[in-house]
C-alpha cells in the first residue's frame, strides 16, 4: 500500500446518521439542537416487532435512522390495510396527529427490518414545535402523508381489486418471492379472493405461479390490466 494512501474514514456515530437522515436538525437554534441530542432516546428494533398498537399512549415522535416501519389499520376480524411506511428520513404523522391532538394511536406500527431509531420524548417534542425549521419539517411531511394517504383512499375505493393487484405485482421484477398472504396483506384483502385472482391471472398467461413466488410473463398485459381492470373477484 502506498505511503500517501488516504486512512479509511471513522464509521458516522448514531448521532451523525441521524443528523444526516435529517438535514432539518442542523437549522434548530443552538440550545434547541443541544437540548434535542441530550433527550435522544435509540433504540435498535428488530422486524417484526410492534412499535405501537392501536389505542396505545404515544410516548414520543421517532425518527427512522436505518430499516422501515410499516403502519396499518387493522380490523378487529384480523385484517389489516397498509397506510405507510415510514424509512430514513420520513417522519410518521400518526405519531404526530397523537403528539399534537394528545391522543392514543389509532393505527399499528411494525417493523419491517432491522431498524435504529431516536425517538424524542413528548415534552421535548413540543418545544422543538417552537422552532420553526422544526414546524415548518413536520407539517411539510404531515402534508406529503395525506397525500398518499388520499391516493390509496381512492385505490381502494374506485379501483377494482384486480387492477390494485396487477399494479402491486408490477415494478418488482421478473421473479417475486411472495406468499398469497403477503399480497393479500398489502391490498387490505384476504389470502382466498387474492389466490382466486392470481389463478385468473395465471390463466390468462399473464404470471405463472409456484411456491411463495410469483413469475411474470406479460407486464405489458398486467400494466393494461392494472388501467383497465378485467377480472371478477
């Protein structure tokens, strides 16, 4: 190795990661900066845990340093629709609306990987609402969520589950390694309609299917579909 070969750089601490995940943070006036790092609550959440339930207290406002947190509405039957999911950078508004309207959750948060995440208590939370970098973030996030969340309001109520699937399958390559239950799961449905469906899609040449994976043979066909919509459920 050469003599002038630059050292490899220090690994970014937890503080660092965060700080670059969220670029909002280094606008924060100094004491509010300083009093936002001391309070950092980390925890590292393995997937599949549960980070809050519906009707649970909110305990504060986290943000996502690495991994993903899926939240859903879930039904008491079982079922569940997927509203969001929350990665690097991203803020939640379901923690948000609970902080500011000072109410339960209303909603169920999972992890869907391995996740480190700072999460700010209540009382700190509401003094960095003073700060307007601080505001200006949260509102701007909460606006983009309920976008989305109008987005898959219409989904689910004007667009045919066939069509909500083909799209689903669609943009995750050739292969998906996919159970029934997984699709049904994210369409808000059940495993039965969805495998009635995908067999309907496998007679059309559309896919083939085998175990816990999903082949697609005609994206141009699914893409149509996904527009137009063409199979009962």
């Amino acid at each position: 190795m050469s003599s002038n070969a630059a050292p490899d750089s220090a690994p970014m601490t937890e503080t660092e990661r965060l700080q670059s995940r969220y670029p909002v943070l280094a606008a924060l006036s100094a004491p509010a900066h300083s009093r936002l790092l001391q309070s950092a609550h980390w925890m590292r959440v393995p997937a599949g845990a549960m980070l809050f339930d519906d009707r649970q207290a909110c305990e504060g406002f986290p943000f996502v340093v690495e991994g993903t947190v899926r939240v859903s509405k879930c039904a008491p039957s079982g079922r569940e629709l997927p509203l969001y999911r929350v990665g690097p950078g991203e803020t939640c508004i379901i923690s948000s609306s609970c902080l500011l309207g000072h109410e339960d959750y209303n909603a169920r948060g999972v992890t869907e990987s391995d996740t480190l995440l700072m999460l700010l208590p209540k009382a700190v939370f509401d003094e960095m609402m003073a700060e307007r970098p601080f505001r200006d973030f949260v509102f701007h996030l909460f606006a983009e969520r309920i976008a989305d969340l109008m987005q898959l309001i219409e989904e689910v109520a004007f667009r045919k589950l066939d069509q909500r699937l083909a799209a689903l399958l669609l943009g995750k390559g050739r292969l998906l390694h996919v159970t029934h239950q997984q699709l049904a799961d994210e369409l808000g449905s059940v495993r039965e309609i969805v495998s009635r469906l995908l067999k309907s899609f496998a007679d059309q040449g559309l896919v083939r299917l085998g175990r816990e994976q999903v082949e697609i043979l005609d994206p141009v066909g699914l893409r149509r579909l996904s527009a137009e919509g063409s199979v009962k459920a």
